[in-house]
C-alpha cells in the first residue's frame, strides 16, 4: 500500500474524528452484544431473569453443562464433518471451473458471471429450493435418481443423509466465491510461463501441477481459510432444511447455539450463550491464522 | 472448433449449476395437484399464475419492510464506513492499524452470537420487533466490509487531487465531501449494493429480533410459508422468485461491482 507523507500527517485529531462515528459503532453494536453474550452465559438465566434481571452468577457451570450435554459430541464432529467436506468440495470445483474459465472462449465471460447467481440469492430461497427438490416423495432428485434405477432417499427425513444433504445445498451455495476468487488469482499469473511450458512440451495437466497450482497457492490459502471461516457459522441452510434434525443428525454449534437460545418454549439463554462462545473461539483462531497468512503475503 | 466445443461444455456446465434455479421458478408455476406428479413436470405446460397471485395478496407488506431495511442498512453502512474508509486510507491516525484489525476480527463473528447479544440488549430496551432496531442489527454485517472497502480504493485516490483542495483553502471535512466522495463512486456503489443485498436476505437478524413484529422482511414471509402451508409450494416458491428479484437485477446491471467486492475482501489488503 502506498504511504502518504505529503498530504495526511500521522495522527491527528481530524483524522479520528472521521473516525469516531464508526469507532462509537463499534464499541455500541459489536463490543457490547459480545460482552452481553459472554455474560449471559456465565450466569444462571430464567425467562424471568433474562427480562428483569438479577440472575445469579453461575461461573463456568453453562460451559460445564453443554460439554456433558448428549449433543455436544455429535454436534462438534457434524460442525467439523459440514465444514471440511463443504471446503474440500467448493475448492476443488470452484478451482476446476476457474481454470476452464480462464481458457477465454466465446461466451466464458457471460456464463461465469451466470455462475454467480447461487451466491447472490437469500439463503432462504436456496434452502426452500432445495428442500423442495430433495423431498422425498415429490423431489425433482429422488425422481432422477428412480429413473436411473436407486431407490428414493430419504433426504431430508432420514437420520443417515440429512447431514449430506445440508452439505450438497451449501457446496452450491459456496462454488461461486471460490470460482471468483481463484479465477482473480489465476488472471496474475503470467501467460508467458504457460507459452514457455509449452514450448516445452508439458501437458495441459502438468502445466496445472507445475505452474497454475504452485503460484496459486497464496491465493488457495486465503480462500481456504475464508470459507472455513464463512462455513463454521453457516446457519441458515441447515436451520431451514433439516431445522439441525431428525434427532441432531444434522446439528451443528451454529444450530444448536440457535436452537438452544430460540427454537423452544423455553429459552436456555446461558447454555445457547455458551455454545455461541465456543464457536466464535473456533472461527477466531482460525481468523488469527488468516490474518498472519494474508500481512506476510502483503506486506 | 475447439472453443465451441468448450463454449458447450459450458453452457452445459452452467445449466447443471443454475438448474436448481430453474426448478424454483418452474415449480413456482406448477398446479397444485401436479405438484407430486411422477415423474415431476420439467416444464410449467398447462402452469398456473395462483402463486403469484398468493404473493401479491399476501407479501406485499412483507417485501416493503424488506425494501426499507434494505435501504436503510444502505444509508447507514456509507454513512459510517465513508468516513472511516477515508480516515484509515489517507489520514492514517495512530491506532488506524489497530483500528482495521478489530474491523477484520469483527467480519469474523458468527451472525447467532451478535443476534443473542443483539436479542439481550433490545429486550431490555424494548426494542424487539422494530425496524430501526432490525436496520441496525443488519447493518453490522455490513459496515466492517464496507470500511475495507473504502479504505482499498481511496488509497488508490492521488494525494495531489487532495492537495489542490488543501491549496484552495478546503478543510478536511469539505476536501471529504466535495472531492473524496466524488471520485469514490465505485466504491459507493459496492458497498451499498452489498449492504442492500446481505439486509434484504438476513435471516438470522429478522428471525431473532423481529419474530413478532408487525412490519417482518420477506425472509420471514417465506420461512412462515414454509412453516404453515407445508402444501403451496408453487407459492412458497413464487416468493423465493421474487425475493430473488434484487440480486438479478444487481447482477445484471453491477456486475463488476459484485465481482469487485467477492475478490477485495480476500485479495487486497
């Protein structure tokens, strides 16, 4: 980034006052719901409480309570199962389109952005989308699927496949951060290596391995790491498809948290608080580690 | 020869992609009793209009309020990260830096954990189901990448554009409004087309703090179609088509802005 000396001094007292509003902001809108959030869940909250106030400090017993709690095993390995099988597929897709795309041939620029449409609509409208194809009676899937000859799956209904179910829809919902984002990569690379491979002889696939995606590893990195970060908080789809269930077989923290906090008549605001703390642990260590890649690669 | 072949492969590639689209809107036609046709009807023959005749009966006021906290997440987001976007780019203050690295960690917070902290303190305000509350809630998933935003293209802005205002005797406030502002179109339009679009399709906000309002987004019309009437889906999906209407529209006439902001987030700095 370039440094300027000669118009804007360092400091200064104009500068932060364009800078307060945000600052005041932040401080109003992002540090006090945290902090409201890490108080709900070290104290012992009853409806009544949560409206009047008062509930007894609990310390640690909330984080106690979800780490013994039936769900929480599940709910960790299906968090880490939805996000690493997400990832693994958006990028390996997401790649395979940006290098076909890069290849510049009529209509590329057109369908590409065509691409982006699935990232682009509410959530909500993907999700009801595909619950409706992914039904098991009436679903445009399953009817594909029975005229190849495999009998109906129980989507979004069996314990088994609502997991994977919540996956596909999300790995159609995150192919086009990855194609755009990979695809920008590809474009800084310099055509003239490929013409020099050429010249050498080396096959479309090697000059993949060899060239696209060694210099394009930077740029995989912070994709990689963004989508997880994205993917750990997904929430929408799953709530809306399979509402975490049948029986948690699709729950995740981000549900869980919700469903804790919300999805009952009785609201257990310290234990959905708690879940809520712990996912945000996860997405910031891995955000820690964004930060560290993306400063040494731009510095 | 060989580009058109690969213009085949994708547009064949493209219809696999964009078929779950399709679907919305041929169901969206569908009649109700052939709805569970098997096989199901791939194309609308013999459709029917009712959906949108639901929609236009019943979700009207549903996409208005959306249409509202859409704009006014707009309004809010540039109005906070325009200034700060300019601040951090070309003022830079001490703490600038410290400043930018709460806003990146900020994007990292999962929208459940701000929207039971968010739930908490508007209960105790009684602010639950209002839409400035909402607009507020919304905005925070947008002003932190709206700040990034601004700062990235108005570094790109020459200081000697800056100094000539300076020289004419313009303050940093008039130098901002009348010469930044300005030249910074693109970066306003990018913003605002993804504030607009992330309030217009909050769930998470819209089903937390404003459950139980009067004025609900379009979010929750649709979640409470699907909720209620499990057997209209060419209704349900009537709705989710025309939910949809915002972000074709942008993607047709913004489309670099939408790939400008996807990539600025990942790649610059």
């Amino acid at each position: 980034m370039r440094r300027s000396r000669a118009y804007g001094h360092r400091g200064g007292w104009a500068a932060w006052a364009f800078l307060a509003p945000v600052t005041l902001y932040l401080l109003a809108f992002y540090a006090y719901p945290l902090y409201r959030n890490v108080e709900l869940s070290l104290r012992e909250y009853t409806v009544r409480s949560f409206v009047q106030g008062g509930a007894p400090f609990a310390g640690l017993d909330n984080y106690a309570k979800i780490l013994s709690d039936p769900t929480f095993g599940p709910a960790l390995l299906h968090t880490v199962v939805f996000t690493l099988a997400s990832l693994a597929f958006q990028f390996t897709i997401g790649m395979a389109l940006a290098v076909f795309f890069h290849q510049h041939f009529p209509l590329s620029g057109t369908l590409r952005a065509l691409f982006l449409v699935p990232w682009l609509l509410p959530l909500i409208v993907s999700a009801s989308t595909w619950s409706w194809m992914l039904n098991s009676d009436a679903g445009v899937v399953n009817a594909a699927l029975g005229a190849a000859g495999i009998g109906p799956v129980n989507w979004l209904t069996s314990p088994d496949w609502s997991l994977a179910s919540v996956i596909i829809a999300n790995i159609w919902i995150g192919i086009p951060f990855n194609l755009v984002v990979l695809y920008s990569g590809l474009q800084a690379i310099p055509g003239t290596l490929y013409e020099a491979a050429s010249l050498d002889g080396a096959t479309g696939w090697q000059r993949f391995w060899r060239i696209t995606f060694p210099l394009l590893r930077p740029v995989s990195a912070i994709t990689l790491l963004l989508g997880l970060i994205y993917t750990l908080k997904v929430f929408d789809i799953i709530w809306i498809m399979t509402r975490g269930g049948p029986t948690d077989s699709s729950t995740t923290f981000a549900t869980w948290s919700y469903r804790l906090g919300f999805g009952n008549l009785l609201p257990a605001f310290g234990p959905g608080a708690a879940v809520g703390n712990l996912l945000i642990v996860m997405a910031l260590v891995f955000g820690l580690i964004y930060i560290r890649i993306q400063r040494r690669q731009y510095a | 020869m060989k580009r058109a072949v690969m213009t085949a492969v994708g547009l064949a590639l493209t219809a696999v992609m964009l078929f779950p689209v399709y679907w919305m809107i041929n169901v969206s036609f569908t009649r109700d009793q052939n709805m569970r046709a098997d096989p199901p009807h791939l194309f609308p023959v013999d459709g029917t209009i009712e959906g949108y005749r639901a929609v236009l009966d019943q979700q009207l006021p549903y996409l208005g309020t959306s249409l509202l906290v859409g704009l006014g997440t707009v309004a809010l987001t540039v109005v906070l990260a325009a200034p700060a976007g300019y601040a951090l780019a070309k003022l830079r203050p001490v703490g600038g830096g410290a400043l930018s690295f709460v806003l990146l960690i900020a994007q990292m917070i999962p929208g459940i954990i701000m929207a039971m902290g968010f739930y908490a303190i508007y209960l105790n305000l009684g602010v639950l189901n209002s839409v400035p509350g909402l607009i507020l809630a919304d905005s925070t998933i947008a002003v932190p990448f709206g700040v990034l935003i601004f700062t990235a293209f108005m570094s790109g802005i020459p200081d000697e554009l800056m100094q000539a205002a300076v020289v004419d005797g313009a303050g940093r406030l008039r130098t901002f409004w009348s010469v930044v502002l300005p030249v910074s179109r693109n970066a306003i339009v990018t913003v605002s087309l993804f504030a607009f679009l992330w309030a217009w399709s909050d769930f998470i906000f819209a089903s937390t703090l404003d459950g139980g309002g009067d004025h609900q987004p379009i979010t929750l019309g649709i979640y409470q179609y699907i909720g209620n009437n499990n057997q209209q889906w060419n209704a349900i999906m009537a709705t989710a088509v025309v939910a949809s209407i915002p972000a074709t529209i942008l993607l047709i006439i913004a489309q670099r802005y939408v790939a400008a902001g996807v990539t600025a987030g990942a790649i610059k700095d």
